[in-house]
C-alpha cells in the first residue's frame, strides 16, 4: 500500500497530514508513505523530523499586494504553476501511490488534481470552518472531502462528496490527567490561565497579555493572588514582553505563578491544568481546545486568507462554547475585563468548557483512517 501526502505552508496544513500518516503507519505498519511540499516550506523541515520521506516541489501562490517584490514574486509563481501538471504527474508516477492526499495549502491542488485526472483515488482533508481557496478548487476532482466541521460544506461544489470526521487531536490531549497536570504545574486552588499566539508570537496580542498579566499581579487587583498564568510570547517576543510588563508596571520577576516561555512544549499538561485559554483560532489548536473542554476568549489572527479563523472561532461561539474578540477591538482594558468576568464566575467557565467538549470528535484519527481504507478498496 502506497500513500502520497500533499501539503506545505503552514503547520495548520502540515500537522493533521502528518497525525493522519502517523495513524495509518501505525495501523499498516508496511505502507510506504510519501510527502511531497516546497523545499522552503515548513514541510521540509517538519515532514522527515517526524520520520517520513519528502520529495521537493516547487509550487507557489500568487500574492494579493501589488508591490515590486510581489510582482516578481508572482511572476516566478505563474511559471511554476504552469510547469506544475507536468511535474506532479511525474512525481505520482516515479512513486505509483494507491492514494493521494491533501490536507491544504498550494502544493496539494496540482498533486491532487492530477491523480484524479490519472484515475488514482483521492481525498482532501479541510480542517477549517471556511475552505481555501485550494480545497473550494479540489471539491470539483476529488473523489472525498475530509470536513472537519459541517459549516464548510456550503463553500463546496454542489456535487462534492463530503464527510465529516474533524481534526487530528494528539492522544495526549484528549486524555491528560486535569489533578496531576495543575499538581506538576504548581497551580494550586488558583485560576489558570494559558495564553499563546502561535510559534513565532502575535505583537498585538502579547501587548494586551502583557496589560492583563500586570493588572492580575498588581498587589490592589481584585485578581491579585487568584491566578495562575502561564504565557508563550513567540519567537518575535521574547525580548519584547517583558519590557512590555515592565512599561505596564507588572509584578513578574520571581513570581511563582507567572511563567512565562517562548513555546509551550507541554501544551497537553497546560491545556489539561488551565481553566481559561486565551488564544488565537486555527483550526488545531480550536479542536484541542475541545478535546480539553475549555473555555477560551478567542482572538482571530486577521492575517490569514479568508479570514478563516473568524469564522473557526464564530463555531465555538455560537455554541456558546467560547468568548470571541475581534482584533481590531482588542484593547488590554477590554481583555482585563473580560478576564475578570471569567475568573469570578466560575460556572461561566464550566459551562464553556463544557459545551466545547461537545463539539470535539476525538475519534477523528480514526475516522479519517476508515474514510481512507474505504477509498483504497474501492480504487482496487
């Protein structure tokens, strides 16, 4: 058996195709597995550190924003778009998959559509609740689109086949022990509080963090002694914010319950001990805030296409199951308020918690896997 993976860009693509190879591997311990992506792309880098081969392919999008750079950029782009069939077919045929997957970003759309236009059975796994534009262009050629929400099937082709089955969520997640993980984390009976905004960091959001950690330490603060709060700053802010709590006048340095990192490697204990999340709405971290059960305010990056965490996060809200602040409105007063409601009800909280636990399919890994067996059996 012989699986062709397809995607690149970023981790929200690059993740559940890897959590998906990593299943099947498990499960058919012979079956060769192939990712194809950019040679630049994160893919690159991620693909054989999680123990997978990668076979390089330049395919680039196009940019939106006329500038000089962007125009040569997107010359360059036209030219491998027009050169990708051509290589795509070569790459499928130099590998001879069963099947072929994709699960985002602009690598996959030339791979995909051109295995099913050579008759080798293919799916698309779309973990946002508004599609790409790469999965909208897919739905018309793929014989199964992978959903991970039933919001996305609106933006389909009419005579798509689609299933739902959600988003790849680490074991570790789904099952974490809530006492061991606050025990580990020295939480005590506090509030905890988790706060993140992605790998390389988001400066708007760690300007509003650094305001609310300096109102909930401050010794006057109605909050002050009841949190717990635990924040990664990015790559990008790691000098910045604690100048940032410096200028806001927060209590931080040798405070046991401030800790604050550039990455959260051990997201599963932290997702496992927090009581609140405050994060940004891609689509993996959304799915395991609901394996979790956690409340979350949540604050969309308004730099992605489509503006597709907004409408990642608008799921959870209108289940009740998060807070949603809008970038443009986000203020450090707005966050402390809303902190403080949060933190001074505790029910509130269960309630959010609860509710996004309702939401989460923490059997997608093996959904997913029966969806891709069935194909592989029908394309025999």
């Amino acid at each position: 058996m012989k699986v062709l993976f397809a995607c690149g860009g970023t981790g929200g693509h690059i993740n559940p195709a890897i959590a998906i190879a990593s299943t099947l591997k498990a499960k058919q311990p012979d079956a060769q597995i192939l990712f194809a992506g950019n040679p630049k792309g994160m893919e690159a880098k991620l693909v054989p550190q999680a123990g997978f081969d990668f076979a390089p392919i330049t395919i680039k999008g196009f940019q939106r924003r006329l500038t000089w750079f962007n125009i040569k950029y997107n010359i360059s782009s036209l030219f491998y778009l027009t050169t990708a069939s051509a290589r795509s077919k070569k790459l499928i045929e130099s590998f001879g998959p069963d099947l072929v997957v994709g699960t985002g970003g602009y690598v996959s759309g030339p791979i995909l559509r051109k295995a099913a236009q050579m008759g080798i059975k293919t799916a698309s796994h779309e973990s946002n609740a508004f599609p790409g534009v790469t999965t909208k262009l897919l739905s018309r050629y793929v014989d199964e689109i992978l959903l991970a929400v039933p919001e996305a099937k609106k933006y389909l082709d009419p005579k798509c086949k689609e299933v739902i089955v959600g988003n790849p969520v680490r074991e570790s997640i789904v099952y974490a022990d809530r006492e061991r993980a606050r025990q580990k984390l020295g939480v005590g009976q506090r509030v905890c509080i988790v706060s993140f905004g992605g790998s390389q960091g988001a400066h708007r959001l760690n300007q509003a963090i650094a305001e609310l950690m300096a109102y909930h330490t401050k010794p006057d603060s109605p909050l002050a002694g009841k949190i717990h709060h635990i924040h990664a700053t990015g790559k990008y802010g790691v000098e910045d914010f604690p100048q940032m709590l410096r200028e806001h006048g927060a209590v931080f340095e040798q405070n046991p319950h401030v800790d604050i990192r550039e990455y959260i490697n051990d997201m599963d204990d932290c997702l496992a001990a927090a009581d609140l999340v405050i994060c940004r709405a891609g689509a993996s971290t959304l799915s395991e805030l609901e394996a979790a059960g956690r409340a979350s305010i949540l604050i969309p990056s308004p730099n992605v296409a489509e503006n597709h965490q907004y409408h990642n996060g608008m799921v959870l809200v209108k289940n009740d199951a998060a807070v949603l602040i809008e970038e443009k409105n986000l203020t450090g007063e707005k966050l402390c308020q809303t902190v403080q409601e949060l933190s001074e009800n505790p029910q509130r909280l269960r309630t959010l918690g609860q509710n996004a636990q309702k939401l989460a399919m923490i059997d997608a890994n093996e959904r997913i896997y029966q969806e891709l067996m069935r194909l592989m059996r029908e394309g025999r």
